[in-house]
C-alpha cells in the first residue's frame, strides 16, 4: 500500500506541496491559514515556539529529523506528533504523498478552525492507519 502511495505522480487538488511540513510536523501544504501563513521562519510566535526552538539548535530542518521521541511543544498532541513519528519511520516524502492521496478522497485536515479528521484519532496507530489508507477502521 505505502509503495502505491510513493509511485503516485505527487499532483494534488488544493494541496500545496511547496509548503511542506512545519518544524513540529504540522501539514502547512493542507492548512487553510497557508494563505496568509510565512511558515515557521516568520510566524509571529517563533520566538516561543520549543518545536522550532529545539530544531534549530540541533540543526535540524524539523522534528521528525530527531532521533528523539518527546512531547514537546506541539508534539503534545496527537496529529503532529503522529506526523512527526510517520515522516520519521517513512520519510516526509512519503507523509506527503499519504496526505496529498488522503485529500483526494476527502480525508479533511481542517474541518473547522483547525481540527479535522486527523484530530479524531485518538492513538498513534488509528493515526498511521488513516494516514496510510484514508480510512479510520
């Protein structure tokens, strides 16, 4: 399953691949902020961000390049530290084209405000089983 999802061609609906992942494992290409959003470099909490913080001083492009397993920060709650964890085990890459395919079949990052279906998961695995086939169960 997760090799079909790395072979797919990477084009998405409304998703902005460019965008990435944040410092902390947040999908910035699927937010709905990402309009108005400068990413972690120049978001207005930097300063106080730990994930951002953290990374940083390790020389790290973000917590999923850390061989660390906390719960810093936004790790904290479950869908960036399942994210963190996935892109960890598997690559960003292949977060991405999991989310760019999760998308596709209506899997919503953000239904309103900022939760949405990966919010509803409540362990790491239900998180990886959507994540990796668009489906809860």
């Amino acid at each position: 399953m997760l090799w079909e999802i790395w072979m797919s061609d990477g084009e998405g609906d409304s998703m902005k691949r460019e965008l990435g992942l944040a410092r902390c494992g947040l999908a910035c290409c699927l937010c709905s902020e990402n309009v108005h959003c400068t990413g972690c470099e120049q978001c207005a909490d930097k300063d106080e961000c730990e994930n951002r913080q953290c990374s940083m001083k390790k020389g790290l492009a973000g917590c999923y390049e850390c061989e660390e397993d906390c719960r810093k920060g936004l790790l904290v709650k479950i869908k960036p530290y399942g994210f963190t964890l996935f892109a960890r085990r598997y690559g960003k890459e292949m977060l991405l084209n999991c989310l760019e395919k999760n998308e596709k079949q209506s899997v919503v990052y953000h239904r309103q405000g900022i939760t949405g279906d990966y919010d509803d998961c409540i362990s790491v695995s239900e998180l990886f089983r959507l994540i990796e086939t668009g489906k809860k169960e």
